[in-house]
C-alpha cells in the first residue's frame, strides 16, 4: 500500500462545502482510503495576494493508485468535477485545489508532477494541518520534520493561519451581541477596545484573552463556556 499525503484549499464560496465534498469522493474512490484529516483553518492568501481567504486542510491517504501519476489524475478529476476552473494562470482563485505533498518517499520532477510538493516546507497553511496528522512527520528532502519547520516560521506567516474552531467562537460572540442589541460601536466601547480590535476577535482574526471573554461573558450575561471555540 502506498502512503499520501494530499493538501486541499478552497477560497470560493461556498469553501466549506468544497472541502467536504472532496474528500467524500476521496473516500468514495475504491482505490484510496483515509487514514487521517486535519482541522480546517482560515488562511490568508500567499502568493497571489489580491483574493479571498482560503480555507486549508490536509488528509493522510494510502492508495493503491500507482504510479503516484494515477494520484494526480484522480485529484484532477476530483477538481474537476467540483467545477475547478484555471482562469488565472498561477495561484488564482479556486473551487477547489488538490495538491500532493508526499508520495511514500518518492523524488519525482516531470512536467506534470513534483514530488515531494516544492513549497510544502515554506507554506504555513500546509505545515499546520500537516501537524494535526502526524507532529513529527519527517520530510527528508530537507531533513526537518514538520514541527521544526513550523517553530522556524516567523509569527507573522503563523498569524494568517487561523484554525477554524477560533473563527466559531468569534461568530458566537457576534450572534450573542445582536441578540442583546448591541451595535459593534457600542459593544466595543463597552469592552473599552477598538472597533477594529471586536471586529478582529468577530472574524475569528484574534483570539481574545481570558480577561475580555469574562469582559464579554459579563455583558452579554451568558457562561464564559459559550464564549469559548469549540475544541
Ligand atoms: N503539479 C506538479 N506537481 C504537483 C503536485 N505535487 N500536486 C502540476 C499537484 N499538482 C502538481 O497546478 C498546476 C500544475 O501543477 C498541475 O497541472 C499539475 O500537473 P494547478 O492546481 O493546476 O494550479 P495551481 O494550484 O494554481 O498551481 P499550483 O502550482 O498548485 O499553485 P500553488 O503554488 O499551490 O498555489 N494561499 C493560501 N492561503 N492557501 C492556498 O491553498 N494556494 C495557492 C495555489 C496560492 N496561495 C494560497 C493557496
Ligand atoms: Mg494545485
């Protein structure tokens, strides 16, 4: 059995829905099994900067496509199917992308295919749902594995990767704050931070300290626990 690893990103609407379905016809595909998916998180666009938010995830696979050619056409159908469309030349918006980062440890430069992935080891939103698979994931083409490359990133790449179960406890808080009539203005003023700093924590950007989840808890009189992401 060979072993994969596949990266998946969607950054048009509806993303969620895209990421879902892809890695059901992984699952439907009688010669691939998933072994283990990461969390889903929100990530700022790389590269081509001027377009939506991703959301990114990664999946550990074994097949018995073979040679890892027979991957990629399966992935290219996937996407295919799922209204893919290469619009922009490089890096532009999509439905959904499929990458394969790992191919058992194969080294492969053709025209149609690179393996291990080029840019896996530079791309927070690869290395990150990379370390819920597998935390020591080794990657011998750079002799680092996942975790180190990931400590060895700055916080500012770090930062545009949000995992998603932040962005739910943000969309909680903003559902509580209409319900109790709030205007983002005035809630923030409440709170005694900025407009953009509530807006930021809303959109799941920031994660909110202790100390203004109680402030939030407080005001909107309900439990800290409702407050907090889902785990
Ligand atoms: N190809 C070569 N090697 C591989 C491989 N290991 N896996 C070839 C998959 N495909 C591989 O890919 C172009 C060609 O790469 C394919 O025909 C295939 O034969 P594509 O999917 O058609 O086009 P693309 O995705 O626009 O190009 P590429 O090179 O995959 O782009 P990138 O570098 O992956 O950039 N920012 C965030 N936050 N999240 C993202 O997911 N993705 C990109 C795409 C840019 N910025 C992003 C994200
Ligand atoms: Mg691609």
């Amino acid at each position: 059995m060979n072993q994969a690893y596949i990266a998946l990103g969607s950054n048009i609407e509806p993303r969620l829905e895209y990421l879902q379905l892809a890695i059901q016809r992984l699952k439907e595909h009688r010669s691939i099994q998933i072994k283990k998916v990461s969390g889903i998180y929100e990530t700022a666009p790389v590269g081509f900067t001027d377009q939506n938010d991703f959301l990114n995830m990664a999946a550990r696979i074994e097949t018995t496509l073979s040679p890892p050619l027979e991957l990629l056409d399966t992935c290219q159908e996937i996407e295919h199917s799922l209204g893919r469309k290469r619009e922009i030349k490089w890096g532009g918006p999509r439905t959904i992308d499929l990458d394969i980062l790992l191919y058992n440890q194969e080294n492969i430069e053709t025209e149609r295919l690179t393996l291990p992935h080029p840019s896996m080891h530079e791309r927070a939103f690869v290395l990150m749902p990379l370390m819920d698979i597998n935390h020591h994931l080794y990657l011998s083409h750079i002799e680092k594995d996942v975790s180190t490359l990931i400590s060895e990133m700055s916080l500012k790449e770090k930062e545009g990767v949000v995992q998603c179960n932040k962005i739910d406890g943000g969309k909680r808080i903003k559902a509580y704050r209409k319900l109790k009539g709030y205007t983002q203005i005035g809630f923030a003023k409440e709170l005694g931070m900025s407009v953009s700093q509530l807006g930021d924590i809303e959109r799941g950007k920031r994660v909110p300290t202790l100390e203004t989840l109680e402030k939030i808890s407080e005001q909107l009189d309900i439990s800290i626990q409702e407050l907090e992401p889902k785990k």
